[in-house]
C-alpha cells in the first residue's frame, strides 16, 4: 500500500459525516426494529432485552453491510483509504518486537517495515492532529536512520510489501 497525501480538510468532513450516519442509523434503526418487535411480539413480565439486542446486532450488522458495499465510491475514498492503512499498520506493529531484533542485525526487510510504519504513523498523525506524540516518532526515526546509514540501506515507504512481514 503506498502512502498517498491526502486532503485533510475533506477527509475530517467526510469522516464526520460518515460517523454522524452510521450512529444516526445504529440510533434510529435500532429503535425502530426494537419497538416493532416489542409490539408485534410483547412479553407480559416487561422485559424487552432480547428485542431491544436483537434490533441493535441487526442495524449493527446492516450499517457494517453498507461501509462494505459504498467503500469505493468517490465520498469514501479517504476514509477507506485510512482504514486500510491502519490495518496495514496494526499488521506491522503486531510484529514489531521481531522487526526491531531483525533491524539490529541489518535484516533490510526488518528496516523497510519500519519505516513504512514510522512514515505511515505520521501521516496518520498529521491527519488527526496528534502531534503530542510526533517527538517521539522524530527519536525513533533517527536511530532508525542511524541503522539504515549503518548497513548502508537506503529506506523508502515506496518499496514496502506487506509480504514481507511473513518471515516474521
């Protein structure tokens, strides 16, 4: 996956809107579906429950249904975009404690990760405005940079292939 800049401005808006629909739809759906339920079926003790969840796990699943099905439509494409990084990065963070070992030892690949994922982080960060943290990501990026320039490796996100977290 290749880092990409993204417009910020677009992104936070199309991602407020898409989270203020999804709660919208997960609110009213759920109380829509409870409370026919409820009314075609009512239960004399007053207890509800398994309506009210089964309204909830039903609006639940149609909203993950609709995320699935207008992800690659045009008001998506960043948000989409930074999910899937996200997952890319979890993929990498999972095994961070091997790639650190590795990068030690000047494995290529072990750097490469890294700093698609320091790279990735800092868009990720920039997009949010966490910058608390950029600091700290700055440390870590030089020492990496130190490894890099030690074993004579030239690191870019460009060349990244999350295959080669398999030998891992």
């Amino acid at each position: 996956m290749q880092l990409i800049n993204i417009n910020k401005a677009r992104y936070r808006r199309h991602l407020k809107f898409v989270m203020a629909g999804c709660i919208g739809i997960l609110a009213i759906g759920s109380l829509a579906i409870s409370q026919t339920l409820i009314a075609l079926f009512p239960d004399e003790s007053g207890s509800h429950f398994h309506w009210n969840l089964l309204g909830v796990v039903i609006t639940a699943i149609t909203v993950a249904w609709l995320l699935n099905k207008y992800r690659q439509h045009d008001f998506m494409t960043e948000v989409t975009y930074v999910w899937e990084l996200k997952q890319a990065l979890n993929k990498i963070n999972r095994k961070m404690p091997k790639l650190n070992a590795a990068s030690l030892e000047g494995n290529v690949d072990a750097l490469l990760a890294i700093h698609y994922s320091y790279a990735g982080s800092r868009l990720l960060w920039q997009l949010d405005d966490n910058t608390l943290t950029m600091d700290e990501l700055a440390i870590k990026q030089a020492e990496l940079d130190r490894l890099a320039e030690k074993y004579n490796v030239t690191l870019s996100a460009d060349g990244y292939d999350e295959n080669i977290l398999t030998q891992f």
